[in-house]
C-alpha cells in the first residue's frame, strides 16, 4: 500500500474512529441492523474508500460474528489527493448530523413526540378532564380510568407531572447531547444545534 494511503488510513483509524463508523453504517444502509464493530479504514481512492468491520448476528440465543468488507463511494470522485482531507471533513458534519425528518419516519420517534403533544395539550387547553370524557360520553373509558387510578383527577396530575418531568430531562439530555456533538465531535453549530432539537423531540 502507498505510505500516503496508509499514513490516512491509520489516522482516521485512530483520531476519527466516530466518522469511520459513520462512513461504514452508512455505506451498509439501513437494511443491515445487525451489530457491527471493530471498524477500519483500509484503503481510500480518489472514487471510494474501503473497510473492515466485524458483524454479529444473533439467532435463537446464539450469536455469531465475521469480519467483512465494505465500500464508501465519493460522489462526485475527488479530482486530487488534496481534496481528500476536506471531502473526510464535509463528511463527517454530513453522517454525523441527525436528519429531522427521523422524528416522524422512526416509529419511536413518532410515538413519543405524539404522546407529548397530548400530555402537553391535556395540562395546558384542558381544564377539567373528566368533564371533557363525560361530555364525550366516554363513560366506559372513565369507568376504566377511576378503576385503575382512583378517578380521573388523579390520572390529571399523573399526565401533567409526567409532562413536566419528561420536559425537564429531555432539555437536560439535549443540552448534554449538544455538549459532546460541539466538544466531542466537533461538529459545526448548526449541527450542534440540529442534535438539541432532535433530542428535545424525541429524548435521544
């Protein structure tokens, strides 16, 4: 192998192991959700880079790993070996920096973020809930309610501390998340930005 080559190889192998994780996710797309780890670069040419990653699969409680190959295509290919290190750059804010239209395509997402918009418009536009049930002759459901919670008061504050308490942590986990995408990834403000409000949705 060219000393160049490798000399960037074991640099993103050893300085950038998030992006070459990045890199090999996304060269695999989303149908691979098996495990995989151990990933390195062991090749880059000016049209594709090359890697190495191990993936584990798990069937009826057994489990079982291989190492395997995979292949990042530059589009466009770089025209010079200089245009490598900004490519890997771009590359990294690029894989790296979450894409919103996940909170409503991702099933967990969608869920959490429509169980919120109900929590939250139940404690702020509903004043008394178990006027609104009986209003909408839902007696069966109120009936279920009082059964399990006492009475529909008591599943009223349950909602709003829950929304409260949900608020609060999920901020607290964008605000750590924002943090290690800034500090710990480097990734440009807007990205940095993009992962709190991601993480403010959807709590992760």
């Amino acid at each position: 192998m060219d000393p160049k080559i490798s000399r960037i190889c074991n640099h993103m192998n050893d300085d950038h192991a998030v992006s070459v994780f990045a890199m090999v996710k996304f060269s695999l797309g989303k149908s691979k959700s098996h495990k995989i780890s151990n990933c390195k670069m062991t090749s880059i040419s000016l049209e594709e880079a090359t890697f190495s990653y191990v993936e584990c699969t798990s069937t009826s409680g057994t489990g079982t790993c291989a190492m395997k190959n995979t292949t990042f295509v530059f589009h466009p290919p770089l025209e010079t070996m200089k245009d490598m290190r900004p490519r890997l750059v771009d590359l990294h804010h690029d894989l790296l920096t979450p894409k919103l239209k996940s909170l409503v395509t991702e099933i967990p997402c969608a869920i959490i973020i429509c169980i919120l918009l109900l929590f939250g418009y139940i404690t702020y536009f509903v004043d008394d809930l178990e006027q609104v049930i009986l209003s909408k002759n839902l007696k069966l459901a109120g009936s279920c309610i009082s059964m399990i919670f006492g009475c529909i008061q008591s599943l009223e504050k349950l909602i709003e501390k829950t929304f409260i308490f949900a608020v609060v942590a999920h901020i607290l986990e964008a605000c750590y998340g924002a943090f290690l995408s800034h500090k710990v990834l480097k990734l440009k403000m807007k990205s940095t930005l993009l992962w709190f409000l991601a993480i403010s949705c959807a709590g992760y």
